[in-house]
C-alpha cells in the first residue's frame, strides 16, 4: 500500500475518540453490543475497559492510541480488504493496526463469531 505521507500522517492525527461512536453505531446497527465492540478492541490492544475509556476521554490520537497499546501477537493473522486496501500489504505500521482495527469492527458488524474475529485456535 503506497498511500501519501500526508494520509498516513492525517490517520495518525486523527482522534480515536472521534472515530469511537462510528464503530459503536456500525455494530449496534447489525445487532452487535458496545461491550463486543470494545472485546474486539481489548484483543487487539491489550487494553482494560479503564484504559480504553482513559483514551476516549483524553481524545487521544491514534498514533497515541497504538503507541501505548500492546497488540496482540495474533493481529498479524487479520487478513483481506479494508478501505480498498488488503491490510496484510499496508506498509506503514501505524496505518496497519488503525485497518487491523477496522477490519474487526466490520467483521463484528458482519456478524462473525467472536472465536473467529479474535483469531481464537
């Protein structure tokens, strides 16, 4: 993925907080629940509800958001397209995990079991 240095740097910019609500209104509309979405997010990050709540609260950036988080050893197993792009060619790191990110979330609102989106063996 050979996307601008201005786009990757406008995701990094972006606050997880303004994009929260998004992802909680997408797998509420499918039928999914705020406590799944934010499962989903833990398995990815590492965080607790409490610190997934601190970063809501304080607006943090993405670049911030990944740069505390500790991603699962698994997130390398999220594969297929998002936003145009296969997330397992995305070549920026940061830019990777926000896709990784999106990537659940749709496979959440998709209807997926929750073994199969947390990569579970």
């Amino acid at each position: 993925m050979n996307n601008s240095a201005s786009q990757h740097e406008r995701i990094a910019n972006m606050s997880f907080a303004s994009v929260y609500p998004a992802y909680v209104n997408k797998v509420e509309k499918k039928g999914r629940t705020k406590e799944e979405l934010d499962q989903v997010i833990g398995w990815l990050t590492g965080y607790s509800q409490k610190e997934l709540q601190k970063h809501i609260q304080s607006k943090s950036s993405f670049a911030a958001f990944f740069g505390e988080a500790h991603l699962n050893p698994h997130a390398s197993l999220i594969t297929g397209v998002i936003c145009g792009y296969r997330v397992e060619d995305i070549d920026n790191p940061l830019t990777q995990k926000v896709r990784y990110l999106d990537k659940l979330v749709d496979e959440l609102a998709k209807g997926k079991k929750m073994e199969k989106i947390l990569r579970t063996p």
